[in-house]
C-alpha cells in the first residue's frame, strides 16, 4: 500500500513543479515517470500470459523417516521471456524447503524437482503453488495459483521390535524376575464372575455354588503373547503427563512405541486393538488384517496428548470389555503410585500385562518412574522404562528386562 501510494505522489510532484517552475526538465521526468509505470504495468498484466504448470503425481500418504520426490514443470507457450518467476508452494510441511526462482525463455519449460522428507506425523497442506510476476523495476507484483490443494496424511514411524515380548513371570522358578515363554503348568491364583469368551473348562464350581453365579478360575503363569488372540495397546495421552516437544517429547514416543506394537503383533498374525485416552477417546476393538492396521495408523497420525482422563481411570473404567486370556501392553508417561494397583487388577482378570514407561525426568520432567517399575516388577508385571534418546529396539528388549531388584528411595 505505502508503494503505490509512492508511485502516485512522485508523479505527481513531478507535475506540479513543472509548472510551478515551468521546467522542461521536470516535465520531462514527469513523462519518463509515467512510461516507466506504464511500461511495468504492461509486463505484469501480459506476464502471466503462456505460462502452465504441470504437476506431478502426490502420494496419499507417507510415512515419518520417508521421503517422496515432487514433481513441477513450467512451461513458457508465449514468445516472450519470462523472468525471475518466483515459484513458491503452498504447505505446511515441516522441513519443506518451497521457495525458487525461475527464468523461462520463449517456447521453452523448466522442471523443478524435490525430495521431501516427512519429520512429523499429522495432516499436511501440499499441492497448490504461487507464481510471483514483478516487474523489472520492482514497482508492481502480481501472484497467481496454479494446481488444487492437497493434502497429505504422514503416518507415524513404525519400528521393527523384534525382541519385544510380553510374557508371565515364572511362578514355580528360583528367580524373581525370570519370564517365562510359551506354556506353563496351570496355575489357579483366584477366581472371578464369568465373562463372554471364558472356557467352560476353566469354571471354579465351588465358588459357583456358594456364590449363585458361575465363576471361573484365573491363572497366572499360563500364557504369553504368543498364546493369546487378542492383543489391546493402551497409549496414555493425558496432558498433564506428558513432557517435552515435538519429536523429542513424550507424545511422540508414545505414539511411535504404540504403531510399532501394533505392527509387530498384527504381523505376528493377532488381533490387535487399541485404546487412547485421547479427547476424544479412541477405542479400536480387536481385529486383523491391512485395512484395520491403516485405520489406525491413520488415528495414530492425528492423535495429541490432550486427554483430560488420566490412565488409572482409563484402565479401571475403559477396559471391562477386555476378556481373559488376552494381552494388554500399556504405554505412559504417569509415575502415580495408584497406577500399579490399576494395572494389578488386569492381572487378577487373568489379562497378561506388560508396562512401557517413558521416564519423565529425560523429557525434561521431574518425576521418577524407578519407584512404580520397581513395584510393578514386584507384582509380577513385565515392564520395560524408557529414556529419551534412547534406541527403542534395544531397551525394549525382553532379554534386557531386569528383575525386580531393589528401590532406594530419594
């Protein structure tokens, strides 16, 4: 506004003291003035005339560590150069680099072509571009759109676990925190009211004939993941747990670790389900197959840690419809000492159950989860603590799950 204004007044000024003056010098510069305007005004309007852009093919999807090359040719139909073309592409994409500068001679085109690199999962703008036709003088700038938007989903990276195991501890071993894989001799801990998907086999009839209602015996030590059908990853998305941004924080990881469980068990030939106590809440019951692991990679891809609930009221309330015999594998920032009663009465339902902790204290936190690891390994529940910078495939290694140990308190 404030340039055109410029080009308005120096004109102007130019006349006025021409004749005040009567210079023929000003007046000459006051028509030098008004050509020169003329003249940038023309190749601005006639600029754009001949020029087409052809786009490439964009992908639907991509993937966070991938790249995907995009394709853009300007082609120049008219017989006159066209120069400094700025060429800028309208996206949001987290590391795009979408600026470049473009000279076309007549009948001519230039192809412009880049590797893009998917940093962060979510929704991104991609597709639309903008050329930006100035003058030589720079006095005038026109922008025109080329192309449709798009829009391109990033899924989150999915990372091969292979010693990733989630499996009862021994109840008849020398060692605490021996895990034990594959089948055990059956073992009755408790009994509880039979639920749909229970085994006949397993009815407790005693408790049923004192109790009026059929009951069931729960065993520990019986099963492992490669034993149960179905398998649950709960991923803890209460905001006041989680620490540190973007990729380096605490939601990041947590959506990773879940994608890759998920991945890893469906590969395995499971059902697998997913529960997030994300506003909203998700909840995906169990199933298999490519269309189901899409749609929730797809959700992984949009979900933020802005849940209200915080885990202990997910699992106590959120997981009811959950049968015996399956897996459940948690992944959470909370340090609450409640949290390992909750997790405890998965246990007692005959749910085997492993812990994933992101330590809090590396995300720039303050909390220590070694207190609720240590308990958690007390009762019998394999968990796994995670740091930041830390190699996923390594730490969360069965081989590597340490026993119970002690706790020395701060």
């Amino acid at each position: 506004m404030k340039t055109k204004k410029i080009l308005i007044i120096i004109p102007l000024a130019l006349l006025t003291l021409a004749l005040l003056l009567s210079s023929y010098l000003l007046l000459r510069l006051f028509f030098l003035s008004i050509l020169v305007l003329l003249i940038s005004y023309l190749w601005i309007s006639f600029g754009i005339r001949g020029i087409r852009v052809r786009f490439g093919h964009l992908p639907e999807n991509s993937q966070v560590g991938t790249w995907f090359n995009e394709e853009i040719t300007v082609f120049n139909t008219s017989r006159v150069p066209k120069l400094l073309l700025k060429l800028e592409k309208d996206t949001n994409l987290p590391g795009y680099n979408p600026l470049t500068v473009l000279n076309l001679w007549p009948q001519k085109s230039l192809r412009w072509q880049t590797s893009v690199h998917c940093q962060s999962r979510g929704r991104y703008r991609l597709g639309s571009t903008t050329i930006t036709i100035s003058d030589p003088f720079g006095f005038f700038w026109q922008n025109y759109r080329f192309g449709k938007p798009h829009h391109l989903l990033v899924f989150p990276a999915t990372l091969e676990l292979p010693s990733f195991e989630v499996s009862a501890p021994s109840s008849r071993g020398n060692t605490a925190g021996g895990w034990l894989i594959g089948h055990n001799i059956p073992n009755a801990v408790s009994v509880r009211e039979f639920t749909s998907g229970d085994s006949q086999t397993h009815v407790h009839w005693p408790s049923t004939a004192r109790t009026g209602k059929l009951m069931v015996k729960v065993f520990e030590g019986t099963r492992s993941s490669d034993v149960s059908e179905n398998v649950y990853i709960i991923a803890d998305m209460y905001q006041a747990a989680h620490q540190g941004q973007g990729n380096e924080g605490t939601e990041e990881y947590t959506v990773t670790i879940a994608a890759s469980l998920i991945k890893k068990y469906l590969d395995n030939g499971l059902d697998v389900g997913l529960i997030s106590s994300s506003n909203p809440f998700i909840s995906f019951p169990p199933e298999s197959g490519e269309e189901h692991f899409y749609r929730m990679l797809e959700t992984l891809a949009l979900v933020q840690a802005n849940g209200q609930a915080p885990i202990n009221y997910i699992i106590a309330n959120k997981t009811k419809s959950i049968i015996s015999n399956s897996t459940v594998i948690i992944v959470c920032p909370a340090t609450t000492p409640q949290l390992a009663e909750t997790i405890l009465r998965l246990k007692t339902r005959g749910i085997l159950t492993a812990v994933v902790l992101l330590d809090p204290a590396s995300f720039g936190g303050t909390t220590d989860p070694s207190k609720l690891a240590y308990n958690l390994r007390q009762m019998g529940i394999q968990t796994y603590i995670v740091r930041k910078g830390d190699e996923l495939s390594r730490v969360l290694d069965r081989r590597t799950t340490s026993s119970p140990g002690k706790y020395i308190g701060t």
